[in-house]
C-alpha cells in the first residue's frame, strides 16, 4: 500500500511539472490594421523559388505586387481586382507568364486570407515572442498571419505548401484626410509615426 501511494505521489508531482512547463496559450487580442490601404516590401520563399518586391492593398480584394526578383520575374506586376489577375511589364498588358503562376496563386491565398481578417474589429490568435499569430484554413490550406503589436501585417506562412511571406519597411494611410507613415526595420521593432494631414485619396487599380 505504501508502495502504491509513493507510486501515485511521483505521478502527480510529474504531471504538475509538465503542466506548468506547457501553459496553454492564452487568446491575445489587439487592434486591427489590416483593413487599412498599405505599401510593404516582400520576401516570398515558396518551396524552391525565392522572389523579392513590394505589395500594396488599395481596398478589398484590390492589391498589387510588383517584382524585383528572380529575373524571371524582374519588372513585372500582378495587378490582383475581385477574381482577375492581370499581368504587365514596363507598363504592356500580358497574360501571367508561366514562372509567375505559383506565386499569383500563393499571394492569392494571401489576399484571401488578410481581406477576411480585415473585417473584424479586432485581431484574435495567441501570442509568440511578441507577434499575434492568427490561424485558420482556406481552400489551398491553412495558414498563419503573423502581425505586430499594431495590428500590422508582418508574415504569412502556408507550412504545408512550403510557403513563407514576410513584410518590412510598412508605409500605410488610415484615412483619406490623414496620412500615417511608419517604417519597421522588423516585425516586433517599434513603430516610428509621422502624421501628415492631406487630402489624400488612395489610388485604386483600373
């Protein structure tokens, strides 16, 4: 019986250790910027293909990225409107060339993903070494946004298509009479803010 009992203690005190060792994570909340009109340099790793540029959200389902690598994609830009995609390069129209394929449909998923956040009033995931990570699932898969302490955009991630997005040097507008520009040398880094009062009017893709 004594035996049986030391037995049971040594389990008890084990579990108790492993539980405060994994604390649940618990559900964070902070304020939402991902509905506002913002300019974001990327970095795209997509399984094998490394690609760098910058990606503007004008509105709902209304983005651009243009990019500066690899020079199979050097100079062009994906104007993303609704459900169409259109292509240029040096200001010609074209059909989406062949090497831009996977990405249009890895910052498809993106778009997809940052639209339906940008609906709520505030942003709710669980927080890692100061990001707010915010999980759900989309047709191609699931996946991860990752946003600052503002509410900023600052990482996608789609694990199992291989496919990690990150975002830098942030410029965004909050509203059409005021102008807020903020510049992130990393995701958790503080923000420095200049306010500028305009008559600003967000540019919109034809």
């Amino acid at each position: 019986m004594k035996k049986l009992l030391t037995s049971v203690c040594a389990f008890l005190c084990v579990f108790s250790l492993a539980s405060c060792s994994n604390p649940m994570s618990a559900s964070v909340k902070r304020p939402n910027n991902l509905g506002n009109s913002f300019t974001a340099k990327m970095n795209i790793s997509l399984d094998k293909l490394n690609a760098e540029g910058t990606v503007t959200r004008h509105g709902d389902n209304m983005w651009t990225a243009e990019f500066n690598s690899p020079n199979t994609l050097s100079g062009v830009t994906l104007n993303f409107e609704e459900n169409i995609v259109k292509a240029s390069y040096k200001g010609l129209d074209f059909s989406v060339p062949k090497s831009a394929l996977p990405v249009k449909a890895m910052l498809s998923n993106l778009i997809e993903a940052v639209d339906t956040a940008a609906n709520s009033e505030e942003l709710t995931g669980t927080e890692n070494e100061g990001l707010l990570l915010i999980e759900g699932s989309l047709d191609g898969g699931d996946y991860v946004i990752s946003v600052d302490s503002n509410g900023n955009l600052c990482r996608f991630e789609m694990p199992n298509n291989l496919l990690d997005i990150s975002f830098s040097e942030i410029s965004a507008s909050a509203h059409l009479t005021t102008t807020v520009e903020f510049i992130t040398t990393s995701c958790d880094t503080a923000v420095t803010a200049t306010t500028t009062t305009t008559s600003a009017i967000t540019t919109v893709v034809e």
